[in-house]
C-alpha cells in the first residue's frame, strides 16, 4: 500500500470536509445578520403592484438589531453641558425666549441650547458673525462647492479636534460618538469647516448634525442638533425589519394622499393595501417612491421630562424629497419632512 498517498488522501478528504463546514458557518451566520434577499425582491415586487415602487438597491439586507438606550435627564444638563464644552465654570445663565438658555463661561465661551437639542458654542461668544453663523447641516454641501478642499494631513488634524470636541460630555462611554462626513475650507473668509454627524454605536441619531468652524486650527464655533450627555440604561426589544416598514410606509403614504371620504367606500383591507386599481380611483396623485432607507435613532422624552430615550428606527427617503422616520418597534411615525 502506497502510504503516502493515502496520507495525502485523508489530508484532501480533512480538507474538503473544513471548508464545507466553513461555508455553511458562513451561511448560518449570514442568515442570522441578513434577512433573506429574495424576500426582499418579493416584497418590493408585492409593493409596486399597490403602488409603491422602491428601488431595491436602496434597501439594506443587514438586520436591525439595536437596543433601547435610556438617558436620565435633569435641569442640569445645560449647565452641565456648557461647563464641559467651554472647559470653564458658568459665570451667567439666562433664559432664553423660546425656552432654551444662554450660559457664559468665566473664561469668556457662551454656549446657548434650545429645547430640541440645537446648540451654538461661541468661543468667544460672538454670536453675530454671519461667517459662521450662515453655514448649516442643510445648506452645508452646496456651500462646500464653491471652496477649497482641505489637505489630508490637516483635514485628519481638523477631525480629530473636532470629534473629540463633540464627544466630550459622555467621557470614556463612546456609545455615543461623532463622525466628520464633510468639510472645506473657506479661502474667502479664512474658516474651515467641517459637518459632523452624531452616532449611537453603529447608527446614526436622525437628524442630529455639527457644524464647527475652525480659524486656523483653533475651533471658534460650533452649532447644530446634539444630545450631549452619556446613558444610563440599554433594554432589549424585538424591532420591526425593513421589509415589514416599506408596508408600513405604504400605509402611511396612502393615508396622506387618499381623501377620509373616499375611505367609506372600500374595505379596510384595500384601505390599508390599496391596488393599483384601486389607488387609482382613490387619487390620480401617484405615491412618491422609495429611494432609500436607513437604521438609525430617534429621540423620545419619557412623561414627565426627566429621562431621554433612543428608540431603534428605520428612515426612508422618498423620490419627491420627503422623508419619513418610523420607529421599529412599533411601526408609529416619527417624523415626516
């Protein structure tokens, strides 16, 4: 018997045997993080036939698994907030017309909030300078077309500055962080400016965006939409997954374009998921369709106003420019814009 090659038999044998149980591993593993992508093709073919049409390319496969995260919030959180930013104690807090504040630092920094989580930081409070005040997260890319790209090697500098600026008030707990998506330099004025957009773990917080100017490579100004507190508590829940939300955005768009009237004249189901036929009947105004949609986090205050909580939610954006945030775990609107 030729031994040696009944050795190399046995290691071909070994061999095939690990790579079949790799790829089924693989597999599993893969089933568990995707959901499956010819359900998705079904449902957006499903989908067109009622009248919705989504692009599929904008529909991730990767499963939603995200928690609940609970933030305790208190009067503080301003004061708290600004010392922070401004690496100095309050010197004044004033209150502001629409309810937020306006808080100065001993070292000269004025830090003002609003009640939707908007902020501006000025370093050295000058609040009227329009060249820093006109740049926004909206108006932030068709701005960056006019100027100047930044060098890498300062750009990485800038971001650094920046993100750490921003993740300040949680500390060592990176749950929460910032990512710089965008930036330019102003030859005009001088700034530079970079966009930052505020992350829970992998995902972003909706519409939560910093502008921060630089003036050379000192941060003078930064404003925008941001929760600047760490967390106190993370629950588990089961959460609705994207193919479930396109039915619900279904839903939800045909609500807004069939007239309450015409609703006493077709069953609930057809209501609900309307034909093509029938939506036609109802209002000759197609529904937008589907461009893209996105996992993120949406904000929501407890009762009494004394606890944040960020809910696990599924941002879809429309072809006519609307976009529309449902929470995932149960399918309710959040926001519609």
């Amino acid at each position: 018997m030729n031994w040696s090659s009944v050795k190399n038999l046995l290691i071909a044998i070994l061999l095939a045997a690990n790579l079949f149980l790799l790829f089924n591993i693989v597999r599993q593993d893969r089933t568990r993080g995707y959901v499956d992508e010819e359900e998705v093709y079904g449902a957006v073919e499903l989908l067109a036939e009622r009248g919705l049409d989504v692009d599929v390319s904008g529909v991730p496969l990767e499963k939603f698994n995200a928690p609940v995260y609970e933030s305790l919030y208190s009067d503080e959180y301003y004061t708290e907030a600004a010392q922070t930013l401004s690496a100095s104690p309050r010197e004044l807090l004033l209150s502001l017309p629409d309810g937020g504040f306006s808080i100065s630092a001993e070292n000269g920094t004025v830090v003002e909030f609003d009640t939707e989580f908007g902020f501006a930081y000025m370093k050295y409070g000058n609040s009227e300078s329009a060249a820093y005040t006109k740049i926004t997260a909206e108006n932030f890319a068709s701005e960056a077309a006019l100027w100047d790209e930044i060098g890498a090697s300062r750009l990485n500098a800038l971001i650094k500055r920046a993100e750490d600026f921003l993740e300040l008030c949680v500390g060592d707990d990176y749950i929460l962080s910032a990512k710089v998506t965008d930036s330019y330099h102003d030859s005009g004025s001088g700034f530079t400016y970079l966009l930052a957009r505020q992350l829970l773990g992998d995902y972003p917080v909706y519409s939560h965006y910093a502008v921060c100017v630089f003036d050379g490579d000192e941060l003078v100004y930064a404003s925008g939409r941001w929760y600047f507190a760490p967390f106190d508590e993370d629950y588990n829940t089961e959460l609705i997954d994207q193919v479930n939300i396109l039915f619900t955005d279904l839903t939800a768009l045909r609500s807004y374009s069939i007239a309450p009237f015409a609703l006493a004249d077709i069953s609930d189901a057809e209501a609900q998921f309307p034909t093509k036929d029938t939506a036609t009947d109802l209002d000759d105004t197609a529904l937008p369709s589907v461009k893209s949609m996105q996992a993120c986090y949406a904000i929501y205050w407890n009762a009494n106003k004394t606890a944040l909580y960020f809910i696990p939610a599924w941002q879809i954006d429309h072809n006519d420019g609307q976009t529309v945030v449902y929470n995932a775990t149960n399918g309710t609107v959040y926001s519609r814009n």
